[in-house]
C-alpha cells in the first residue's frame, strides 16, 4: 500500500515552552488505521493539530508532516493558504470528541450534513445526505435527518459527523477521541463504523481494549515521543510504560487495576534521558542521562531484542 502520511522528526513547542511533540516519526499506508495511545499531554492531539495547522499562536514547529496524494505531496508544516485549503476538508478530514458539543442545536440533523458539502463548496445531490447516513448505519435516515441533535443519542450523533467528514473522501481522516463522551459499547461499535468508512485514518484513543479491535497498528507516545510501535501492542506490550498502561486498564474478573506510579514530567523543562525512567522500576542508570532510540519497534534499552 502506498504511503498516504509521513511524519519525520516532528517537534512541537508551544508559547509557554511546552515541549508537545519531541522528534516524531510515524508512517501511515493507504487503508490504514494507525492509533495513537498514551497518557493526556503525551502530544496525541498535538499530532493531528499539525497536520490542521490549528497550534496556539507563537507554537514553534519543525520537522515535516506531508500528505502524498497519488504522487502530489503537501507540507502541512508552514503550509501557505492554498496548501491549507487542500488539507482542510480536502485531503482531510477530521471527526472530534464530544458530537452534541460540536452540533448547533438550533439545525436539524439534516442540515449539519448538508452543510459538510456547502463548506467544501459542493452542491449534493437529491438524497445524497440520506445515503451519507445510511452509509454509516443510521435507518430511517429521511425521517431521522429532520430532527435536531438533542433528539439523537450520542452514538448516533457521532455516525452523523462520520457521514459528514467523508462527504468528499478525504485521503486521511484524522479522529481524536471519537469516543470519549460514549459508553462502551457504543465505543466499540462506533470505532468499528468510523474505520470502515475511512480510506486511512489516525485515530487517537486512550482506550487499548478499542484500539486493539480497530488498528492495524499503534504507537504509543510518551512525553512527546514514540516509545513503541508495532502491530499487536496492546495484546503484547514491551516498553515498561506501555506494559504499565495496560495493566492500568480495567479487566473484568482481574480485580483492581493497577496504579500508574509517579507523575509525567514537566515538559517546559529541558529533558535529559528517557522521560519515563523516573517512574519505570526496570531503570538502568544510563536511562537518566542517554536518549533511548526506537529500534525495533521499542525505545528501551531494557527491552530484549
């Protein structure tokens, strides 16, 4: 599959000096779900606000994030006008967290659909928003689409901005923590319902059960940086703090879960080794003072090969 995403040696620093993103390197194929896992603040949503050029004003941002469309790349970092207006509702397409906070409850249904192709500048065809909606699983959708958003469940609503983030087909659909304001299981039918309707997509989760279901791959980041990458991460975690993320999920008949120790760092501070070393009971003392390199999947010096 061709590569439809690659990210290299990304960092982000945001005005009060945050480090967000530290040197970041991800790929992502045609037909892809790569899902980015890892604490708050770890830099996941940071990510996708490069790719939308949506970072608070005075960020500083280098490194490079280009969408290669059929052979035609675009630099989404520094990206003028024109680049942006490709990317935006173009080559990308974005599904956010809470669907009733992004509805304006004074449009029906329908009409926030609709509004997905006006914004792009096209005229859908008669019915066209009924299949959108049909597409994604909604029944009924003529007579569902004239009502208004506080008459949809929140699973429902979701499916709604699905159908209206892939009106165009973007390239890449970029979805950060789709399912948050959702229970269980509509998370997991929802994320089922999301990939099945995106040609790639970077899916930011915070739940490994979900993200185990729906990628093909995951990358784990900590403190701004990728401390492991592989196809079956959540069912075999190597990195001490991946494994320590997954033991921190709720199991049903496995008790307590246990506790994450320690804090995250404070990432306006200048990092010196690996980040996670304070909090990782398998810390060799060159952990503190050498950067651990991703290799083989890992950045772990720990870890066997």
């Amino acid at each position: 599959m061709a590569t439809v995403l690659k990210i290299r040696d990304l960092a982000v620093t945001y005005p009060d000096g945050t480090q967000a993103l530290r040197g970041v390197d991800l790929d992502l194929a045609e037909g892809e779900c790569l899902a980015l896992a890892g604490e708050s603040g770890s830099g996941k949503s940071t990510l996708l606000r490069v790719l939308l050029s949506l970072l608070p004003k005075g960020s500083r941002v280098t490194g490079s994030a280009v969408v290669d469309d059929d052979g035609t790349s675009l630099e989404a970092v520094g990206a003028d006008r024109a680049t942006l207006r490709r990317l935006r509702g173009g080559l990308l397409g974005y599904v956010g967290q809470d669907p009733h906070a992004a509805a304006d409850p004074l449009w029906s249904v329908g009409r926030h659909l609709r509004e997905a192709w006006r914004a792009r500048r096209m005229r859908p065809a008669k019915g066209a928003a009924e299949e959108r909606a049909e597409a994604v699983g909604i029944t009924q959708a003529r007579a569902r689409l004239r009502q208004y958003p506080h008459q949809w469940s929140g699973g429902m609503l979701q499916r709604a901005h699905i159908a209206g983030a892939g009106v165009h087909g973007p390239l890449v659909t970029l979805a950060d923590e789709p399912t948050s304001a959702l229970d269980a299981g509509l998370a997991a039918t929802t994320l089922a319902v999301l990939r099945a309707d995106a040609r790639a997509l970077l899916l930011v989760c915070h739940d490994l059960r979900h993200v185990a279901a729906v990628a093909d791959r995951v990358a784990v980041l900590y403190a701004g940086r990728v401390v492991e990458t592989g196809v079956d991460v959540p069912a075999r975690p190597r990195h001490p703090y991946t494994k320590a993320l997954v033991a921190a999920a709720p199991r049903p008949g496995h008790g307590l879960p246990e506790e994450l120790p320690g804090t995250s760092p404070d990432l306006r501070r200048e990092l010196t080794g690996c980040a996670f070393a304070p909090r990782c009971g398998l810390a060799l003392e060159s952990c503190h003072r050498e950067d651990p390199v991703l290799d083989d999947g890992v950045a772990c010096p720990v870890v066997p090969r």
